[in-house]
C-alpha cells in the first residue's frame, strides 16, 4: 500500500510546470475574439437603435416589440402615444419600438 502512494507521489512531482504564458496568450485571444465577434456588433446595433428611437417624431409609423403597427401621435419623455387601427390610442415605453417603417416626410426619396 505504501508502495503505491509513493508511486502516485512521484508522479505527481514528475509532472512538468510551465505552460502558463501559452495559456495566458490563448485566454487573452479567445477573450478579444469573443469581444470583435459577439460585444462589438451588440453595442453598434444598440447605438443604431438608440439613435432611431431619439430621431422618431409625430406621425412617424413604427412596429413595436410586439409587432404591433402603429402611427405616433405623441412624443412624451420616455413614451410614446401610438394610434392602432381607427382610434385606438396606447401608450408605449421607447425601448418597445422595434423599427420604424415610414415617417411624415418620404424615407424612400431620401435612400435614393
């Protein structure tokens, strides 16, 4: 029984240290691919949909998180008065605007 202690022992001191500059090199590349690949893109599309929710105005149509269709009608600090249909009024929060789709001035001349 003491024999196989002592061989496990001896194994375990026979193991070679080092390696931890390789292994600090490959975390510091796996930690700047996942930012140029996943953090990067996320925070651009959270910009871009930051600057669309400051740039709606009255009248503008939006889709919601919900995919409801509506039309602004009126522009409050942090919601929106949205008209569905006929005459039927909500109230949303910004950040459930998902896209806008048209606006009171004509989108399609300005991409031309």
């Amino acid at each position: 029984m003491d024999n196989v202690l002592a061989m496990f022992a001896q194994a375990e001191a026979a193991q070679p240290q080092g390696g931890g500059t390789s292994m600090l090199i490959f975390l510091v590349l796996m930690f700047a691919a996942m930012y140029f690949l996943m953090i990067a893109p996320q925070r651009k599309r959270q910009k871009q949909h930051q600057k669309m929710i400051s740039e709606l105005k009255t009248g503008d149509e939006i889709i919601t998180i919900g995919g409801a269709i509506g039309t602004i009608t009126n522009v409050k600090e942090k919601t929106f008065i949205i008209r569905f249909g006929d005459n039927n009024k909500m109230e949303f929060l910004k950040s459930a605007i998902q896209e806008k789709l048209s606006g009171t001035d004509s989108d399609s001349s300005q991409s031309k």
